[in-house]
C-alpha cells in the first residue's frame, strides 16, 4: 500500500510540474508547490520518521486518523448522539441548564423520549390534590450542631467545590457574584480562597490534604498552619469549614493541578512553585486516626469564631465510615455536617482507575451515611450534603428523599457559565474560558453576562423542584422521602427507592 500512495502522490506531483512546465501561470506554480510540499512529507512519513508504524505504511493518508481522534469528541457531541446517550452529561441534561441559564423556553413537545419500561427508569407518583408551588417551602436549611456558636441559613441547592486553578478567574468571580444574586453558597475547592472568591458571595471554605490558604510547606511536606487558617476562615463571607478527606471523582488520590495550569498568581496563593504539577497527598499530616480527626473538627470549629465545620469523602469502606461515625457518637463531638460525595463526581484532572473504578456510587453512599447517622442518634445534628452529577429538579428532590439535607452542584453550574462539555479541563484548552488559564480564553468569558446566568440557573431550578414537590401535594420540600421515588427493576417490577435502599433501616426522613 506503501508504495501505491507514493507513486499516486509522485505522478500527481509529475503532473503539476508539466502543467507548470506548459502553462506556467501564478496558480499552477502554487498548486506546484502544494504538490511538492506533500511529496517531501509523504517521503518523511514512509522513510525518514520511525515512531508511528502506521503512518510507514500508509504515508500522509494515516495522519487523517490523528485528525479524526482529535476531533472524536466533537463529532461524536454534533452529528452522533442523541438527547440521551450522550456522556457524561447527556444533551437533554445540557439542555435544560443552558434554557434555565439564558431564561429560554424549557418546555419539551411530544412527550418523553425516555423508555419509561427499561430497567432502572426512575419517577415519582403524583398526587390527586397537588399543592400550590408557590407556597412550597423548605428551599433553606440550617447548618450548625450544638457543638457550633455561628449557625449558617443555605439554600438547598449550592456550588460545589471547584478551586481557582482548576477554573479560570472569570469563571470564580462569575459563579461568585451569581452566589450572591441569588442567596446561595459557593464552595472555594481546595485552592484556597482567592481574590476572586471574594465578591459578596457566600463562602465555603474548602481545606483539603494540601492545605492551600490554610498551611504552609516544611520540609517538602505541606502543613497546616493555625495562623494561615484562621486568616481565611474568620473572613466574613466565609460561613462554613469543609474538611475534605476524598472526593467522589479520584477518592484515595489527592488533587491534581496540571502544570500549565500553575500560573505564577495561583502559585502565590497556593505557596508553590509556579509551571509545575502540584499533587495534593492523598491524606492529611493533620490526623492519622479519628480520635485525632475529631480534635482537628474542634481545633478548626474553634479558629474559624465557632462556624460550621464539615467533612467530605466518598464512602469507601463502609466499616471504616461506621467506624468513624460510632467515635463521633462516642466522643459526644462530631463535625456539623457531611458532605457525601458519590464516585461518579466529575474533576478537572483525574487517573482514568481512580476516575472510573473507585469509590462508592452516590445513592448507595448517601444511603448508607443516612443509616449510620440515624443507627447512632447524630442525623439531628449532622447535616448532609449529597453531591454527585445532579442536574435537574428530580435528581435534587431524588437526593433529598434519600435523606440528603442540600445538594453541591459542580459541572451544572459550569454548564451555566457555557461549558460546552469539551472535556479539555487538564489540558488548558477549554474553548469557553471556564477551565483554563489562558488569558485569551478566559476573556472570553464576559463575567457580567455569566453571572446572572448562574443565578438564573439556581432560581429556576428551585422554582422546578417546588412544581415537583407541590405534584406529589406536599408544602415542604423536606418531605419528601425514599417512598415518594420509584424504580423499575431488571424484571420490570416497580420498586421505591425505600425498599431499594432502606428496607433494613427506619427509612429515609
């Protein structure tokens, strides 16, 4: 084949040259060249290069698979998938941001293209006297045990963590300010709080193994400092303390921030060095155990003036977390909430084992912390945040049924800001400014224009979950439970999500 595709190459070449030769004119010289260029590239290629077999073999025509794989993903988004088999985030999904984003028709004509007789389809069951959504109540909770002096009024429905570095500062300062807009929280991720944080939305600030904005590297290890913490923590827009111990998209392994997008301003705010990849530890140097976890909740409860204070994982061993939760119990100190992260979570830069084969899922995760707390009398006083691909109304009521108190949102609210799902966060590519650090491509993203849309985001989206909650006649959100949603199994009976997950136990709320 080899030497087929260079004789084709050389006589088109030949020919070029008797055209020249014949009718030597401007555009035949340049169609010469053309020519000529290929021909000195398809005899690199067959010849001279020796790292890609492919293209020894089948010189200039094998390039076109590089081409293809490179723009795969994209073909596969425009001309392939349809409203539903799309992943991660399938397009109907998409969709329904954008429309809540832009405040366009989110309305769907001729019913649902869902199967609603395939095994796992999920809904709810209506009831003869729905209630009236506009007094359905329940969009705010309280976070704060007895063991908390600042108690902290959050909606439902927040912004997962998602640290500067990982997004760029136009996507911070717009999820911030849209924050703001609509009374919401906004989690720091385990970047620290940077300037863009601070624009009158409410905080929550993420600690992580790392300890960025609240440690400081001795030795080659990071450590976490009182000082450095306390500096952050006791910010006003700061109103609660996260913890995190994993998270749902690489638990196990700590974060990653790909060298690229190491810029010299985030590595003054990390404290590293700048242009190089930053690997967090996958545990902390804090505490090896949960006697010593406990007292790190009540050492940085206590920094922090008293405010919520939180842990984060994805469940792992379910005998360590029963473990862990009997010596809060035990111990009469436990933290003011968790947040339960499943291992579906999504992440800017991930291993493809830990992204795809580690951790547990989040219904089965959030099910069993619900149970654990409720076996050891701590559900009154530890909150639960469930977070973990949730898109649209039902997923959150879903959760909340499950027996979560709130729900943290992370690539729905990048999908407001116009992620587009290029799936180019690790390489300092993204097309739409909302995970890079090109200065190019983030000015793309017009901050005024963005963060009304993620407050558009958050308001419709609770308007939608009371309309869900008002149609099973309900007046509070909080009501809901596992018996309110339904599954159909693999042999086509329907069961609620209660049986499925809480037979054993009291039930979920």
């Amino acid at each position: 084949m080899r030497d087929t595709i260079l004789t084709i190459i050389f006589i088109i070449t030949g020919l070029c040259g008797i055209l020249v030769y014949f009718i030597p004119d401007t555009g035949n010289f340049i169609l010469l060249g053309i020519s000529l260029c290929i021909s000195l590239l398809a005899i690199y290629d067959a010849f001279i290069q020796k790292s890609h077999s492919l293209m020894r073999a089948f010189p200039i025509v094998a390039r076109l698979r590089w081409f293809f794989e490179e723009e795969r993903e994209k073909i596969q988004q425009y001309f392939i998938e349809d409203d539903l088999n799309g992943t991660p985030i399938n397009r109907e999904k998409r969709s329904i941001v954008y429309q809540r984003a832009k405040k366009e028709i989110e309305t769907v004509p001729f019913g649902t293209q869902h199967d609603v007789y395939q095994k796992g389809y999920e809904f709810v069951k209506h009831s003869l006297f729905p209630t009236d959504h506009h007094q359905v109540s329940g969009e705010n909770v309280i976070f704060g045990s007895n063991k908390c002096s600042q108690k902290y009024q959050s909606s439902i429905i927040n912004i997962s963590a998602m640290s500067f570095g990982s997004l760029s500062k136009n996507a911070i300062k717009a999820l911030n300010q849209g924050a703001k807009m609509g009374g919401f929280a906004h989690n720091t991720g385990e970047g620290g709080v940077s300037p863009y944080h601070l624009h009158g939305g409410d905080l929550i600030f993420q600690v992580g193994t790392g300890y960025f904005g609240a440690g400081k590297t001795i030795d080659g290890k990071r450590h976490f400092d009182d000082d450095i913490f306390k500096e952050n923590a006791i910010r006003p827009e700061v109103k609660m303390i996260e913890i995190k111990l994993s998270q749902g998209a690489k638990p196990g392994h700590g974060g990653i921030l790909p060298a690229k997008k190491n810029t010299k301003e985030i590595a003054e705010i990390r404290v590293v060095e700048p242009f190089t990849r930053v690997d967090s530890p996958p545990s902390h140097s804090s505490f090896s155990n949960f006697k010593e976890m406990i007292s790190f909740i009540q050492k940085v409860r206590d920094l922090s003036g008293g405010k919520p204070v939180g842990i984060k994982f994805c469940v792992g061993n379910n005998e360590e977390i029963e473990a862990m939760i009997a010596a809060f119990a035990s111990a009469n100190n436990y933290p003011d909430f968790i947040s339960v992260d499943g291992g579906e979570g999504g992440t800017g830069s991930a291993p493809l084992e830990f992204s795809n084969y580690v951790g547990t899922p989040l219904l089965e995760g959030l099910a069993f912390v619900y149970k654990t707390l409720q076996k050891y009398r701590l559900k009154d006083q530890i909150k639960i945040i469930a977070s973990g691909k949730a898109i649209d109304a039902f997923d959150i009521v879903k959760l909340m049924a499950m027996g979560a108190d709130a729900v943290g949102m992370a690539r729905s609210f990048m999908l407001s800001l116009g992620c587009i799902q290029a799936r180019e966060c690790n390489l300092d590519t993204c097309p739409v400014g909302v995970a890079t650090q090109d200065e190019d491509l983030v000015e793309a993203l017009v901050v005024a224009d963005k963060n009304i849309r993620v407050k558009n985001y958050h308001s419709k989206t609770i308007t939608a979950v009371k309309e869900l909650v008002s149609a099973l006649g309900k007046n509070n959100i909080q009501e809901v439970n596992a018996n309110d949603i339904f599954r159909r199994n693999k042999a086509g009976d329907i069961n609620s999500l209660h049986t499925v997950y809480f037979k054993e136990s009291v039930g979920a709320n």
